[in-house]
C-alpha cells in the first residue's frame, strides 16, 4: 500500500485497497450490466419552468435500490417517499468487498460519524467518458457540486483512469476559490468521507478523468466510450426503500420503461414484470 500524509478526520484512502483478481473478476461482472441512461425528468415529474428534459451526463446502474432520477433522489428529512426502489443484490464477489470496507470505516472513523444500523445497502455505479453526438466525441467525465445525503459513511471504489475529485465550498462563483480538499483517485482504490464536515458542510466534486490508459472498461454502450467506472457506496435506511410494485401508479408508469428495459438483461426486473 502506497504511504502517504496523515488525512483529515473523516478521510480514508488506500491504493490499491483491491488485488488484480479481485478487480478481473469484478471487470468481467460489469461487463454483464446494461447501463441506462435516464432523462432527468418524467410525465408526472415534469422539468421546473425555465428548466428543459435532458439525459444525465453519464450512464448509471444501481444495486440495492434504484434512485431513478425522475423519482428525485433521496434526500432526508422532507425527500424520503418513494424514492429508493429495490434493486438487485450485490453479487457475492462484490458483498464481500463491502463487508471489508464497512469493517474498515467503523475502525477508522469516530463512533459518532456511524448511525445506527448503518450499512452499506446501495450501490451507484458511474460509468465515466466521452459520447458521441452531434458528429463529434464530447467528453462527459465529470460530476458537478453536489452532496449524497444518505447517512453516514460513503465508500468510493475506482477503475481506470484515476479521476481529480474535490471538496469545495458551495457553488463554484467566478474568480472564487472554494476548494478545501482535492485528491487524485487511482485505479483499484478506495476512497471513505464521514463526518459533517464532509457529509454536511463541503460539496465534492470530480473536476476531471484523465484518459491515458487507453484501457477497454466495463459493457459495451451504444456512442460512448467508458475510462473510467465508479462504485459508490451508501446508506439508505431499510424503512425507506420501497419495492417495485408498491410505488404509486404515477411512479411506476414513470420508470417502466426503465425497469423494461432492464428486464432484457436482468433476470430480477423480468421478475417484476411478471404476473
């Protein structure tokens, strides 16, 4: 394991925190999904005035619970109502990488950062690159200011091209400089943030992806070359999350035609849609 600085509280990293095999055999997993890229907005969650439809910057696929993002993601205390759909379960290869890092987040970390009955329940996984439209090739490896406001510890697990992520102090304003913290992330790395202010106080953001490796990532996806793919890692408490068929009618009709599409690959959402 490469030494490094002391980190702040509330601040893990390890490269590798993974072996080759583990990440060959994850690498040939990925390559069974079926990435989809969802509009941000729906029929009944309609874009706000002044705002238009648009895709999301990159393809995604969830694990534990989908956060549909014409659901509106969860965001506690007042966003917490249908908004987590179960999800598959994580493979076993991938559990056990889960178990290891929930180990390690609650010897790292001060008691206070970890709820109660905190676990690491769902999975974003990003697949980072460039898209080709508009006959040219746009490079869409990035993630803007933001907060994943699930409680508690969030894991962050790399391949590929090691990304520049940041802590940053609210909205970035012209000519102001707002960064707290900026790290490079590696290939076959781990990345833990808890604590307020981490979780509360700052926004994160990966500023860039490099492309250098020149590496063949994860499944194929139609006009988009992937560099990099991410898992993150996050709590969602069990109450919250709602299966498929509970969610009401306006909702399900809104993301049918996601969950169909993820049937043709999935044998979990083929389950779901039959009677």
């Amino acid at each position: 394991m490469t030494k490094q600085a002391p980190l702040p509280t509330g601040l893990y990293y390890q490269f590798p925190f993974i072996d080759r095999q583990e990440r060959s055999r994850l690498l040939q997993w990925l390559e069974t999904l079926v990435p989809l890229w969802e509009m941000r907005f729906s029929e009944h969650n309609p874009p706000p005035e002044g705002d238009k439809q648009r895709p999301l910057l990159r393809p995604v696929y969830w694990l534990g619970n989908w956060q549909f993002a014409c659901l509106d993601y969860y965001h506690p205390p007042q966003g917490i109502l249908n908004r987590c759909v179960q999800a598959e379960k994580y493979p076993k290869e991938l559990q056990l990488i889960v178990d290891r890092i929930e180990f390690i987040a609650k010897k790292r970390f001060p008691k206070s950062f970890i709820p109660e009955k905190w676990k690491l329940n769902t999975c974003l996984i990003n697949f980072y690159g460039s898209k080709f439209e508009e006959d040219r090739w746009i490079d869409r490896a990035r993630v803007g200011e933001h907060k994943d406001f699930e409680p508690g510890p969030v894991g962050s697990l790399s391949f590929g091209d090691r990304a520049f992520f940041q802590f940053v102090n609210g909205k970035t304003q012209m000519g102001q400089e707002n960064v707290v913290f900026s790290q490079w992330l590696e290939d076959s790395s781990l990345q833990l943030f808890a604590g307020d202010k981490w979780k509360n106080k700052t926004f994160h953001r990966v500023q860039r992806v490099e492309d250098k490796r020149k590496e063949s990532l994860g499944p194929k996806i139609e006009n988009f070359n992937t560099r990099r793919i991410n898992f993150t890692f996050r709590y969602v408490p069990e109450e919250h999350i709602i299966p498929y068929e509970k969610l009401p009618a306006p909702q399900q009709s809104d993301i049918l035609p996601y969950i169909e599409k993820l049937s043709l690959s999935s044998s979990y959402y083929k389950r779901l849609l039959t009677p």
